[in-house]
C-alpha cells in the first residue's frame, strides 16, 4: 500500500518555510477571502472521496452470482423448456424471494453506514483576509472550504484537516495511529531544510497529515493538499474500489462454490441416467424427460438461497438490535463464525491508549517513591506556569498516580517541551533562598545533560535498556539546585543535572480485553497481534493480558520476506513494526495456510489488511476509510462484541448446515430409490407433479431451520461448511434412506399381493409419498446440529413443529380432497401398520448412524463439520482446511470450561 500511495499522489513539499509558501503563491498573512474562493473552485472542496453505495436494484443483480441461486435460476429455465410450469414457478418464486432477502439486508446495513459517516473534522482555524492590504483574522471556516495555500492555527485536540508544511511550532506532538499504527505520540517541528530520509513521509517532523490530531503544542501551519491530493484519501481510493474487488474468495464464497460444483456435477449426470437408463430398458422415449427434470430438481436444496439468507439476516438484525453490531454483507456473519484466527492492532483493542505508572526506578534500580513524586512536581509546576497548558498523556499519568502533589513547594518558572531537545522543566522554590530545577525528558537527552562519569552514564543506559525490552515507556528524571534569582530560565540552564531515576510507564489495558482473550481462545479463535509499535512494548501488553506470547516477529519488508513470514505467522503471536503492507502480507499469509482470518482495525493503515482478510471489522469510531473497506462495524472496539458477532455467526452456519445435512441426505435417497424404481416399475415411480408436492411441503418444513437455535456443541469452535465432509456424510445416510424407501417398496408388494400388485399406480404413488415425508420428517429432527451439553438431545423447538406438520401433510394429504387431482387415493389400512414396522427400525438406525458418526469424530461440530488442523488439506480446496479447537462458547464473558488452544 506504501507504494500505492507514493505512486497515487505528488511529492511532498521540500525546502524553507518561506519556499513552500511562494510555491503555493500564499504568505504567513494567509489568503484573501478572493483567493481562497477562486482556489476552490479550482480544486474543489476538502472532502474524501466517498465510496459509492449500491442501488438496492444493483444489490437484487449481484445477488444472482450467488452459486445455489445461480443453479436454482438454470433449473427453472430447464423446467420452462420442458413445460414443466409448476415447477418452474416455484423454483424461479425462490429464487426471487432469495435475491429480495438478500438485497434488503445488505441494503439496510448500507444504509445505516451512511448515517454513521462524519467529515474527518467540523471545522478549522485560518488566517483570511477580506481585502490584500488588511490584517489577517483567525476563523473558524468549515473544512470542506480548506484549499492549498490556506494558513492555519492548530492547538491540543485538533484534527489536522488537511496535508499541512508547517511554519512555526512549540511543543508540538501528533497522534498517527490512524496512519501508521504507531501508539506513542510523534514530535514535530518546524525545521528549515528538510530531509526525508529513511523514515518516511510520516516521519518526517515538518509535515502533519490529514487523519492525524494534534495531542500537545500549538503550530501554524500552511495547507499544501486537500480532498484527493492527501495522503488519507489515497489510501481511501485504495479501500474505495470495494470488498467486491477482492481477488481471493471469502470462507463462505469457497463454502459454497465447493458444495455447489458437487451438486451440479450430481444434477447434470442424472437427467441423462434417467433418459438412457428408461429408454434401453422400458423403451420410453422423451416423455420421460419431464420425470428426469423433476428428479435433478428432487435432488437440489431448492430452500437453500432462502434458508441461507434467512438465518444470515435474523443473526444481522439481532446483532443490530441487541449490540449495536452491522453486518454489510450478509455472508460476512458466516465467515465470522468459521473465523479460527483474529488478527488485531494493540492501541485502542487490547489498550486504552493511554499510559499508567508501573514503577518509578532510583539510579540503582531500585523501587523509589521519590523519583515518582519530584517527576510529578515537575508535571503539575510545567501545566501551571506554561504559557499554553496542555497535558499530554505522560503528565497525566504522573499526576493520577502521585496523587495531590501542587502544595509542596512553590512554583517559579518552566521551560516547556520541546521536541527538539525532548525535555520539559519546571521550577520550584527551595530551601534558604535556592531553586530547584525538576527535568524530565527522554533517557538520552537527560543523561547528556547529567554531570555523570562515562561508565556511570553507559551503565544507567544499560538500565534504561532493560527496562525497554521489557517494554516498558521511559521519562528520566534529573534535578539541580541554582541560586534564587528573578530572571528567565531557559534550555542553557539544563546542565550539570542531578541523575535522580526512571519512571516507567505501561500502555493501560482495555478493561474487558483478558476476559474477552480468555472467551476467544475457549472458542477455538486465535488472536495474534499485529502492530506498528516497539516488539518489547507488544509484547508486554500480551503478557500482562495472559496471552501467550512465545516468539515476537519484527515484520521486514525486504525481499525474500514472505517465506520467512509465512512460517512466522504459524509460530508467532506478535508481529511488530508493521507497515499497512506488513499486515496485509501477514493476513495473506495465514489465509494461505489455511486458516479463516478475522481482522479488526480502526486506521487507515489497517485498510489494506481489512481487504485482504475474510472478513474485516472495524468500530464505529474508526476512520471513514476504515469502515467502507470492513464488512462488519462494531459499536465499539471492544473483543467482546466480536465474541458476541462470533457466536451469531456460528448460529446462523449451524442453521444452514442442519438444513444442509437434512436436505441433502434425504434427497439423495429419494433419488437413488426414484432411479432404481424408474427402472423396475412398469410406470414411473412418482409423477412430476407428486414430486413438486413433496417437494413443496418440505421446503415449507425446512424453512423453520432458520429459527432453530443449534446445540452448543455447533458453538464451541470455528464453523465452516466443507464439501467433502458433507459429501461423505450425505453418501452415507442417503443410502441408509434409500434402504428405507426399498423397504416400503417390500411393503407395497405386501400389501398389494397379486399377480397385478404393482400395477395400481395411485396406491403406489401414494403409499411413497407418505412414507417420503415421514421419513424426511423424523431425519428433520434425528439430524439437526449439535447436541446440549452433557450430551443430551435437545428439546425440538421450531424444527420439531415442522416435522409433525410435515408428518401429518403426508398423511392426511392423500386422503384429501387434493388426492385425485394429483393422482393419489386413500391407503389400506395394513399398510400403515407396516409402515410403522418400517419406520421404527429405521428411526432407530438414524439414531444409531448419528451417534456412531459423533463418536468416530468427536471433535466435529456436527455432520458436515470437519475437525481438521489447519493446512491438512491443502491440497484439496482452499475452503476445507480449518482448525478446531475449544469446548465451550463466547458468551461475552470467559466461558464456563477449559478448552485446547489452536496450534
């Protein structure tokens, strides 16, 4: 993205203030009102470039590229061929139901990030001139009307609103995390000729940009781009060419392109069987096509487009409703449930971004409330007495952990910060007529400035050396006393100090941050760490938070990177010194090592990694670029939510995986019975009609999967649909079906005993038809996801319902007045004894098959769920290749239990 960036935008501005400012024919008075309006038009407004919404019609189109929808629309054009018109009605009828569910969803999560869009700020500080000859006046101007050239006034908490050079500066520190990353804040200054050397555009100390604030100091600067031009919305161009243009499929995308192939290549092979296999042994001709059409269709889950992106939208809306959590695109809720690692930055996630005192260290090493209490003087004298006070985050912290400390002595005078010689001092009355000078400042700058040997100083360096690997923040103190006197104190009075010690200071940890890490890893999910901060600082945040650090990764961009990242991102926790492309390689790298990747950032040089991850999140109080490029945005940066959207997405892909398991292996055995029936019966086993029936009736059944509320085995780790784990299950209780359906077939020859006993088609047609939907309702409810804990069956719930719907419509319907319209007649009543004799061993054998398959696979979520470590497979498609890990659920708080962590 770096490059992207250079390569997207001019060059910065080089040379002396006073150059930049004829380059951009403006003055230190700033522009006349004339300019300024003549500028922007020229230039048009500071605004960055919004990414454009989709029309919900627009959204309708694209929802046809979904796969099951696109085999269900090719189904329904197959059957208006055939004149199948029933049929044809019903498949297209979902799949404009599907297409409509999936559009307002998606439509409505548009919708409300619109609402959350805010310019990057209100309003801003300039000097403007009615007339050339008049006097500059500071105003507040909207930020939309900035243009290059502008100058401008910033102090503490201000927005930098646009790409500034600046002019003059006092004290002056600026936050980018929203650009690089980096927690701590950044020391500029106005410097005369500068360089960019080899730390960048960002860090170079003459030039503030847009998405950056300021945290202590006041500056003017000159504004030298706006709108397009800045660095913030090249980077938002970057994001704005939308999560559709991402070039590597999603998990759910993968999910169902695997299983649809599968069925695809099951639909195109069974029209053809049907054909030849009737017309070599029955003779029939293309009549039998309509029959061959209804069986492909008997076999395709016609409800899935419709259950899919039911149970996606009722989770998007109860994540809305219940934690303020918005799903942009619906497969994204999927995706989070089949997440095993989420990549995080540390500031503002695992940090308040902000520090705390963890010790105050004499010259020696040792523990010394003294150091903390003078360092703390210091602060409150140096806010007191500036010209401009402004608390940066360091002083603060002083002063909540020194408690009251302004009484004790005196103040005199202060030399504020400067980031230039990186010290502030303050004075204070002594004893018998004596000043105290009270410094405080980086440990180098204090130390040059101490009257100390050469080996005392390398020995105190060494001290602060260890303390900032173990990553700790370091402000040394040093203190001198001077006569009393009534003149100026300036830097030339910072010599011969005192070496007094060290403060150390630690990033202060997010309140729910280790209860939320606990929850995640009990889920199976995997968190590694990947910031722009120092690795030591890292590192001791993860530590203190309980989460295994084992080895930091330092990520290098260099050639021949990329191999050596891709084992580091197996083996490490904490990537360090991450650029936007870094974290972009390290998501790459772990998708490619087959892991479904979560990323949660906030900045705009997260954007990058946001894309390329399976699914990107972001808080509501991230930047604008930030948000357009994620899938999901949480009310706040807070792990918890993401427990919470987690769970909602394990909910919803339980849902479509019993929903799968159901259809798939029910319909399976009714198309292994229609052909082998097709082929012994001297009529067709079933009309094309009777199949549309049954097949409507179970859709309708089915339809409850997506309010059925999975086990909590289906919750206790990361949830991926596999094609090959659900083509191994479906084979397998098809067939026990299909033994069902050969059973009744034994039945019927009973029943109808006689030298013309299957010649009574209606009997036949309605004898199947019932024990069809008996047999599809007792696997309703023998095959849905998950058990409760204790292993236990759970209580039927909606699911349960359908199913005795289901059941009575197979029984009743034949016997109504719907029957002979539809070719059905009223059942012998030894018939339904001996289906009672049939349907009971083989309730009894899907009980046993279930709990004999969740024995052998103990770790999988359910039939259809595959307990593999990641990159087992990867030789096999790049959506089967998952871990699975954890035994208990994300619930918001640490879960009940102990479960194994992801390796």
């Amino acid at each position: 993205m770096a490059s992207e960036l250079a390569a997207a935008r001019p060059a910065e501005p080089e040379g002396t203030p006073l150059q930049v400012l004829r380059r951009l024919d403006s003055g230190p008075r700033g522009l006349t009102d004339a300019e300024a309006e003549a500028r922007l038009a020229a230039v048009g407004e500071n605004t960055v470039p919004e990414v454009r919404t989709p029309s919900w019609p627009l959204l309708w189109v694209r929802s046809l590229r979904d796969p099951f929808t696109a085999v269900l629309l090719c189904l329904g054009l197959v059957s208006t061929l055939v004149a199948s018109w029933g049929t044809a009605a019903v498949i297209l009828s979902l799949v404009v139901v599907s297409c409509v569910l999936r559009a307002t969803g998606e439509h409505r999560a548009d919708r409300s990030m619109a609402a959350l869009r805010e310019l990057v700020a209100g309003t801003a500080t300039v000097l403007r001139r009615t007339a050339g000859g008049e006097r500059p006046r500071a105003r507040e101007v909207p930020v939309t009307e900035l243009v290059p050239g502008d100058v401008l006034r910033l102090g503490p908490g201000d927005r930098v609103p646009a790409d500034v050079r600046l002019l003059r500066a006092r004290g002056l520190t600026v936050h980018q995390a929203a650009l690089t990353g980096e927690s701590a804040p950044v020391a500029k200054a106005a410097v005369e000729e500068p360089g960019l050397g080899e730390s960048g555009p960002f860090g170079q100390a003459h030039l503030c940009f847009q998405g950056s604030s300021v945290a202590t100091g006041t500056a003017t600067a000159v504004v030298v781009h706006t709108g397009a031009r800045t660095r913030f919305a090249a980077a938002h161009g970057t994001a704005g060419r939308g999560r559709g243009d991402r070039t590597a499929l999603s998990a759910f995308d993968r999910s169902v392109q695997g299983i649809s192939w599968v069925l695809i290549r099951f639909m195109l092979l069974t029209p053809p069987l049907v054909l030849v296999a009737n017309a070599a042994l029955r003779g029939r001709g293309l009549e039998t096509l309509p029959f061959a059409v209804a069986v492909a269709v008997g076999l395709t889950p016609e409800m899935l487009p419709v259950i899919v992106t039911l149970c996606l939208a009722r989770g998007t809306r109860q994540l809305a409703g219940a934690h303020g959590v918005i799903v942009k695109r619906l497969p994204a809720l999927h995706d989070l449930g089949a997440v095993d690692v989420l990549c995080v930055d540390k500031t503002g996630t695992l940090t308040q971004d902000r520090p705390v005192v963890e010790r105050a260290l004499d010259a020696d090493g040792r523990d010394d409330p003294e150091v903390l209490r003078w360092a703390a003087v210091g602060a409150w004298w140096t806010l007191q007495l500036a010209e401009l006070p402004a608390p940066d985050a360091l002083d603060e912290a002083l002063l909540e952990a020194a408690g009251a400390v302004g009484e004790e002595h005196d103040g005199v005078a202060a030399v504020p910060f400067d980031p230039v010689r990186r010290l502030a001092t303050a004075v204070v009355r002594g004893r018998f007529g004596r000043h105290v000078l009270v410094v405080r400042g980086a440990v180098e700058d204090v130390l040059e400035r101490c009257a100390l040997e050469p080996a005392e100083r390398e020995r105190l360096r060494e001290l602060a050396a260890r303390e900032a690997d173990a990553g700790l923040r370091l402000l040394a103190l040093a203190t001198a006393e001077r006569a009393a006197r009534t003149g100026d104190y300036t830097p030339a009075d910072e010599r011969g100090l005192t070496f007094r010690g060290l403060i150390a200071f630690r990033d202060a940890l997010a309140p729910t941050a280790a209860e939320a890490l606990r929850g995640l890893a009990e889920a199976g999910v995997t968190v590694k760490i990947l910031t722009g901060d120092h690795p030591g600082t890292a590192a001791r945040v993860c530590r203190d938070l309980g989460l295994e650090v084992g080895e930091v990764h330092t990520v290098g961009s260099g050639p021949g990177g990329d191999g050596d990242l891709a084992a580091a991102a197996a083996r490490s926790t904490v990537f360090a010194r991450c650029t936007p492309d870094d974290k972009a390689r390290v998501v790459a790298a772990l998708r490619d090592a087959g892991h479904t990747v979560g990323f949660l950032g906030d900045g705009a040089n997260d954007v990058p990694a946001l894309r390329a991850a399976d699914v990107g999140v972001a808080p509501r109080a991230a930047c604008d670029i930030a948000r357009d490029s994620a899938d999901v945005v949480l009310a706040d940066k807070d792990l918890t939510a993401i427990g919470h959207a987690v769970v909602a997405g394990r909910r919803a892909s339980g849902n479509i995986a019993s929903y799968l398991r159901v259809t798939l292996s029910s319909n399976l055995g009714n198309v292994i019975a229609m052909l082998v029936a097709g082929l012994l019966l001297p009529f067709l086993p079933m009309l094309p009609v009777q199949v549309l029936v049954q097949n409507l009736c179970f859709d309708a059944a089915q339809s409850s999967f997506a309010h059925d509320r999975p086990g909590r085995a289906a919750l206790r780790r990361p949830t991926a649909l596999r094609p090959r784990a659900f083509l191994r299950f479906i084979t397998g209780f098809g067939a026990l079906n299909a033994v069902a359906d050969f059973a009744t077939f034994a039945v019927l020859a009973l029943v109808l005993w006689g030298p013309d006993a299957l010649n009574d088609e209606a009997v036949f047609h309605s004898a199947w038809f019932t024990e069809n939907l008996l047999t599809q309702a007792l696997v309703m409810v023998l095959l849905r996801t998950g058990r409760d804990e204790g292993g236990r069956r759970r209580l039927p719930g909606p699911v349960g319902r359908a199913a005795a719907g289901l059941a009575l419509a197979g029984l009743l319907l034949p016997v109504s007045p719907l029957g002979p319209p539809l070719g059905m007649t009223g059942l012998p009543l030894p018939y339904y004894v001996l289906l009672a004799a049939v349907l009971a061993p083989y309730g009894l054998a899907l009980a046993a098959a279930v709990r004999r398959y969740e024995r052998r696979t103990p770790e999988a979520v359910g039939p259809g769920y595959a307990a593999e470590a990641p990159g087992q497979e990867a030789g096999r498609s790049r959506g089967e290749c998952r871990s699975s890990a954890g035994t208990s659920v994300f619930s918001g708080r640490a879960a009940a239990g102990r479960g194994r962590r992801p390796r």
